[in-house]
C-alpha cells in the first residue's frame, strides 16, 4: 500500500510553522483529554491536535473498515491491533483530510470546532496500555562505556554482547507520559566498612536517553517473528527516558540484573511517530562482526536516521544542552530485537513497549547519560548558570528532543521531559 501521507510536497491547510516537528508528513498518534474532559485518540499536525474520534463520527473515515468506538477509547492498543493496513489506510486519510487544496473540512466550521484543539486546550495522556516493557542494552558505546567503568576498560563488552541483543523485562505501572514529575527514588546503597547497607534517597540519579517502539500482535505463544518480517509489526517510536538510580543499581544487580533502581520511572513522549512516517530517514547501521547468527540476520538499511539531544533545565534557570546522540548508533536493529525477543516462541501483544537501551555515540558529547558524561563523576558538567552536575539534582527538569531531517523534510517527536521532585520519606 503507497505510503502517499509521506509525499514531501504535500502541504497542508492548516497554519504551521516551517521547523514544526509535526508537518503534514508526520501524522502520529497520540491520546488526549479535551477541553470537555473527554478523552480521545487524536493526531496533531503543528500546534493543533486533532481529534480522530470525533473525525469519525463525522464520517470522514468512510470506507475504510473501522470498529465505531476505536477511536474513543483511553489508549491505541486496540487501533494497534487492527495491523499494519489500518494503520496505513488511516494516515493516508488524514494527510489528505488535511490537503492545502481539500475544501471538505477546511470550509466546514461547524466540523472543524469538534475537531481541531489548540495545544493549551488538550492534556496529553499515555498513549498505550503498556503491557510488557523490555529494555535492550544495544548501543555498543554505551556497553562499551559501562563496562570500563563498572569493570574493566580491557574486556568491557562481555562475550555475549556481540551475538545477542541483551535486554531484561522492565517495569510497565511506572512509565508515565512527559510532563509528569517524579520523586526521588529511595533505596538500599552498597554497605561501607561497617558492612551495613545504606538507605535513603539515591545520590546518583540519572537519566537515560534511549527510544522505545511500540509493537502489534506479533505472534501466538511459541511462535517466532522471523527478522524479514520483524518491522510489521512495529507500529511506532517514542522517545523514552529511563531514569536510573545508580547507587541503588550498583548494590542490587548482582545476580538478576536491574530492579528497583530502574523501576521507579521511564517518561515517553506522549505521541507515537509511526514507522511508515520514519520510512525516508532509513540509514545503514553499524557493521556487526562478527556475523550473527541466521535469525538475526537482516538485509537493507536497518537503522534511521534520528538525532536526539538531552538537555537539563534547573529550578528557575535556563536549558543546557548535554548531548546530541543518534538513534542511527544503534549496533542491533528494532527489527533484530524482535526477533530475538521471540525466538523461544515468547509472544508479544500489542502495547508491548520496547526499550533501545541507552544510546550513546562515539563522542564524550554524544553519550547518553550522565555515568557516562561525567565518567561517574569525575568530570562534572557545567550548566548556562555556573553550577555543575555530577548527576541530577533535585528541581532540575530533564527535557530529550528528537527529530530526522533529509532534504528540507523534518519529523519530529517533540519532548519528553520530566522534573524531579526531593524524596519522599
Ligand atoms: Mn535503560
């Protein structure tokens, strides 16, 4: 089915600025509550958010195979489930809804007060019902980085590293959409010479810049997603914070892996950039050597060219940029961790949320998180107001941006950003 919602000509009746991070050729995803207090799946193309259920109900999705309520409901699970032609069908439509030469609901004012909202009008909501959360670990600066610091600059990636996409299951109740502050998480710290663990709020909080994409029905327990069809069902990409407690992690992750120093929170941007949107910004991703083995084996492009930047905002101050990374880092593919995820027939469902681990570039200012951008410490940063940062402080704000650019066409994520609030004892 032609992609026709990325055609880069197209323009739209809609007032937008030039570097909106949401042209016309975006069309992502989202859930919103109105200025009625009612909540609805909606799109957002510039600063106006659109209301795809009462779009529906006004019979602008005629002819395509729709379930009456799929749109007003508090979460996309089950627009996801539809699959991958739905999806396109939908996308196509709304881009040529919103056509610069389209009179239908541009002449139509009645319609277009149901439909169209102002930023300030709308609360963003979580997108999905999170079923299952997985974070990879799949940038090899990243492991490479955390593994010279945590244990030996000489062996940092373990044996495994280069064969498998590593991933553990996170924690779904905790994630939470941009916006929402976050506490200070409390925790047991590794003992000192008296041998008695410490406990209290985490003196190491940090972020991690990773995205996340959002899967479908992907297969019936004890069956494989083959790779070559791994990316169908993908529906889309967010940009994911997964704040970290490093003091609390170091203690704890010996022999299970990460819990409760990870657990307490993960903030999403709150709309979903779709695969199909992210389609002309497919790049090669880094030479795997050596060769993995059959099932992760993909063929093309597999990564996409995504820029992201991090960034800390203290109580009263101005933004400072830490880092410009870039989704493209990637060693292992979305497509090759779910292949891996559901190679022992492990079923994903559609909601399943799935981390890329934190992405790190090849650069100092290009790391991820800020273990790795003061080396633990070592090198604090200096913000635009004259203080530093070893970690985050409390009232800072951490704000991640995300966007592709090629030939004048940008798609964006917008933000995703989170405040941390002092401890609660
Ligand atoms: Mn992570």
């Amino acid at each position: 089915m032609p992609l026709t919602a990325n055609d880069p000509t197209r323009k739209t009746w809609l007032d937008t600025k030039p570097n909106t991070d949401f042209p016309i050729q975006n069309i992502p995803f989202g859930v919103f509550l109105t200025r009625d207090d009612i909540i609805t799946i909606g799109t957002r193309i510039g600063d106006y958010a659109i209301d795809l259920g009462a779009l529906h109900q006004l019979g602008y999705f005629e002819g395509i195979e729709l379930t009456d309520d799929i749109f007003l409901q508090d979460s996309l699970n089950d627009f996801i489930a539809d699959g991958r032609k739905t999806w396109r069908l939908v996308r196509n439509r709304v881009s040529d809804i919103f056509l610069k030469d389209n009179p239908k609901l541009r002449d139509n004012e009645a319609h277009k007060k149901q439909i169209l909202f102002t930023l300030d009008e709308i609360e963003m909501q979580l997108p999905v019902d999170v079923g299952d959360y997985t974070d990879f670990y799949a940038s090899k600066e990243h492991a490479t980085n955390v593994g010279s610091l945590f244990r030996d600059p000489k062996n940092a990636l373990l044996p495994n590293w280069l064969h498998i996409p590593i991933g553990y299951h996170g924690r779904s109740s905790s994630i939470i959409p941009s916006g929402t502050p976050i506490h200070r998480p409390v925790g047991q710290t590794k003992p000192g010479e008296d041998g008695i663990p410490g406990f209290g709020p985490t003196k190491l909080l940090d972020f991690e810049l990773e995205m996340a994409f959002i899967t479908t029905d992907a297969n019936v327990l004890g069956h494989r997603v083959p790779i070559e069809e791994a990316e169908d069902y993908i529906f889309g990409l967010v940009l994911f914070n997964d704040w970290s407690a490093r003091d609390i992690q170091a203690w704890e992750y010996v022999p299970l892996g990460p819990f409760l120093g990870k657990n307490f929170a993960s903030t999403i941007s709150p709309w979903i950039v779709t695969l199909d949107a992210l389609e002309p910004f497919r790049t090669e991703g880094p030479k795997q050597e050596p060769q993995p083995l059959p099932y992760l084996r993909q063929t093309g492009k597999k990564n996409f060219d995504i820029q992201l930047q991090v960034g800390i905002k203290p109580e009263n101050g101005e933004e400072t940029t830490l880092a410009n990374s870039n989704f493209k880092y990637m060693y292992w593919s979305m497509a090759q961790q779910l292949a891996h995820h559901t190679v022992n027939g492990c079923n994903v469902r559609s909601g399943d949320m799935m981390g890329s681990g934190t992405i790190s570039g090849p650069t100092k200012d290009s790391y991820g998180s800020m273990l790795e951008l003061t080396w633990r410490g070592q090198n604090p940063v200096t913000l635009k107001d004259g203080t530093t940062r070893k970690f985050i402080q409390d009232g800072d704000t951490v704000i991640m941006r995300a966007h592709c650019e090629r030939d004048g066409l940008r798609i964006g994520f917008g933000e995703c950003s989170g405040k941390v609030l002092p401890a609660l004892q």
